[in-house]
C-alpha cells in the first residue's frame, strides 16, 4: 500500500493516472490478475493492489514507479519510461521470487491449517498445532507432519472500547474449560497466564507471537483499528469475531472520516467468520445494525432482550447474548439457555456497571460461537475480577518490556503502539508516505 498526498482538486486525474500506469507496467510483468483499489482522503489517498506474499517488496517497488509516473504524466516532469521500469523491476521480482515459500502456503490451504509469515519466520497451524520454520530454511511440503498440524479455537476482539476487557474475559472462559489460553492486547501477551511482555501487542506482531505459542490451545487476540487498516487481519479464518462498540475516534487517519466509515472498518473482522462462525455484535450501538450485512452470520448481544434488533432476529430462529431477570442468557431464537446471574460476575458489580455487563454479553457470545459450554462461560465470569491494566488476574505483574517500531515516510510521525496509536501528517503535493511494512530496500526489515 502507498499513501500519497494531494491537492483534491487534482486527486481523480492523480489517481486515474497512477492505475493506468500501474496496469502498464503489471502488463509488462506479466503479473498475475488481482485486485486494484483506491481509498481516498482528504488531501491524499491510499493505493494497492494484491500481489503473491513472496513479493510484497518488490510490489511496493512498482506501486512507487506508478505513482511517480502518473504524478508526471499529470503535474510535468520527467519518469523512468515504462520499458526500462519494467526490466529493473522484474529483476527485482525475479530475486525476490520464493518458490519454497508458495508451494508450503499451497499445502497448508490443502490441509486446511493457517499460515503465518513475516520476514524472518514462517509457521502452519495455529498454537499447539503449529510448526515455524526460518524463511531461508523451509521444508518441502512432503516432509511437514501434517497429521500434526492443526488450528486451535480462536477469537478476534475489536471496537473502540471494551477490547482489552472482552479479550481477558473469553480467555478467562476457554481457561475454565480446561485449555491453555494465550492472548494480546494492548496491556501485553499472556500464555496460561503468565505474562509474557508488556506493551501494546493488539496488532500483527502480537497476533503471530500468540498464535505460534505451542503451548496454546485456545487464542484470543485483541485486533485494534490501526492494526487492520495498516497491515489488515492477522489471520484469515476464527471461530468468531467481536465488535463491542464504535466510537467517534480517530477520524482523519487513513480515510476514515465518520462513523460509518469507522464502523466499516471494524466489521473487517468479519471477513474471517465462515458459515459456521460468528459475528458477534453490540445491538445497542446504532452504527453496527446499519452497517452489518455480511455474509458472516451474526450473534447479537444487547443487555436488553426486548431490543428490536436482537428480537427480530431471534424471530427468524437467530442468536444472542442477552440479561433476562438480571441473569445472562444465552438464546438459539425461542431456546434459552440462562448462564450465570450477574449477581455472580464480580465485573460488573451486580449488573451495576453497564460496560462490563455488555462486555460480558459479548464474551458469553464469543466464547459460546467458539465452542465454550455455557458452564465454562459462568465460571470464567465468576473468576473474573477484571482488576486494572497489566493485570490478567489478581496480583499478577507483567515483566518490563516495550515494543518499538520505525515507521518510513516523508517526515516523522508520532510514536503509536503496535495496535491503535497516534494519527497521520499531512502529506505535500504529489508526496508518498510508504506504509509501514508494504515494502522494503535493501537492508531493511519490515516492522512485525
């Protein structure tokens, strides 16, 4: 991806430009079909296009020379001709090229496992199940044992408030029925619970760190706005995927400018939930029932039962995480399953805090789409004393420990967290901002 900023007055000729140059020179390289978009902002836009993962470099490379030739072609100025382009830039694709890596990517699509990369490491299966290799070491896919090989339950928690909370309560849930939680957040990464770093781990970094842990047997991972719209999902497949609110944040950063924009981004989770996941929803936030319509199924929570949203659904033999007599309850349409007293969830002090009562409908959601018992769900709440941040249970302190990442560009930016941090400068006429991680030079490693 490539951030480029401009007048807007001149930003559809721009853009027009940058596509038809962009389809020229991937022509000429004979690349493969795939999408092209265009996202724009005020004063600038963001342009990709999909490209093979063993060429991610060199695929920043060429959306580069689109830009500085359609910025020519439009505004003057002088640019490499498409020919000579076209040679330098193969022979860029040509090195970069990894045909070990595709053909260990196709065989875990064949065996149904997910895969994970980044510069230095490659794995299949998630958790206990997953086999890692170094980039520059992996194994044909004859010889990985892939009747080892598996993925563990896991859940995808965003929205503007609420993350943290939710995530250490459905791990808090898969650790009462038996399994070895592991997950990340903006507080730092737990395995079984013991604190493995602190820092803000809510994005790709975090996600991967979690989900290579062979100690894992359920995963949850905490998946912040800024982490999706820098380096999109940290997966492709869960079992079910949280959105607790959206919130009038971060408006100006990387085009979003309005609610409906922002609560688009957050139901990108959703493109992780096949037919037999869940989407789980907040019914009392009037920008996601505007906003859903997916094709992943939806859960709906909501405190109130009677909320016109979650009846209509449960009507047409739908699901949700509802309070009925001040009890939690789980409904599959006219099917109760009533699962603990709020009462008996420390959290929310009776029922008396509202945040942590929708926090706690939305993990009863996702625990339950993730294969939880209800009596799994009632004990992880009834041992949740939520307690503040760098905690994950009573008395326990997270190591020392910050993360730090290097972001490429124009100028410098603000420091952010791995997640959900800072916002973006504007950018001159006809300037590029490289996202951090589309791309690399030689001798520069990409931030994880």
């Amino acid at each position: 991806m490539l951030d480029v900023g401009f007048p807007d007055a001149e930003g559809e000729r721009l853009v027009a430009a940058w596509e038809r140059r962009l389809r020229e020179v991937l022509q000429l390289l004979r690349w493969p079909e795939g999408e092209v978009a265009a996202l724009p902002w005020p004063g600038g836009a963001s342009l990709a296009f999909a490209a093979p993962p063993d060429v991610l470099y060199a695929a920043t490379e060429i959306n580069e020379w689109a830009w500085d030739a359609g910025v020519a072609d439009v505004l003057g100025g002088a640019a490499e001709p498409v020919a000579e382009a076209a040679r330098r830039l193969g022979e860029l694709v040509a090195g970069e090229r990894n045909p070990a890596l595709i053909a260990l990517l196709q065989a875990a699509r064949d065996h149904r496992a997910a895969a994970l990369l980044d510069d230095e490491v490659v794995s299949v299966g998630l958790g206990s199940g997953s086999r890692s290799w170094p980039v520059a070491e992996l194994p044909t896919p004859a010889v990985v044992p892939w009747a080892e090989v598996h993925d563990v339950p896991l859940v995808l928690v965003t929205g503007s408030n609420g993350k943290t909370t939710t995530t250490r309560m459905v791990a808090a849930m898969a650790a009462a029925a038996g399994h070895v939680a592991g997950w990340s957040c903006t507080d730092g990464i737990w395995v079984g619970g013991e604190a493995v770093v602190a820092g803000d781990w809510a994005g790709p970094g975090g996600a991967r760190r979690v989900l290579r842990d062979r100690r894992v047997e359920f995963a949850v991972l905490e998946t912040a706005r800024g982490g999706i719209l820098r380096r999109g999902l940290p997966v492709t497949r869960a079992a079910a995927a949280v959105v607790t609110n959206v919130a009038e944040d971060h408006f100006g950063e990387y085009g979003v400018h309005d609610l409906e924009s922002l609560a688009a981004v957050k139901l990108v989770v959703g493109r992780a939930i096949g037919a037999d996941g869940r989407l789980v929803l907040n019914a009392e936030d009037p920008a996601l029932p505007r906003a859903a319509g997916g094709s992943a199924p939806v859960l709906w929570f909501a405190e109130d039962g009677r909320n016109p949203v979650v009846a209509a659904h449960l009507a047409a033999g739908g699901e949700a995480a509802v309070v009925e007599a001040g009890v939690l309850t789980l409904r599959r349409g006219w099917t109760a399953l009533p699962v603990v007293p709020l009462a008996d969830v420390p959290a929310t002090f009776g029922g008396r805090l509202g945040h942590n009562v929708r926090n706690a409908l939305a993990a009863a959601g996702a625990a339950w789409a993730a294969g939880l018992a209800p009596e799994a769900i009632a004990r992880g709440l009834r041992s949740f004393r939520g307690g503040g941040r760098r905690q994950s249970g009573p008395g326990q302190r997270l190591p020392a420990g910050r993360r730090r990442h290097r972001h490429r560009g124009l100028r410098p930016q603000p420091p952010r967290g791995e997640g959900d941090r800072g916002g973006r400068p504007p950018l001159p006429r006809g300037a590029a901002n490289r996202a951090p991680g589309a791309g690399r030079r030689p001798g520069r490693r990409r931030p994880s």
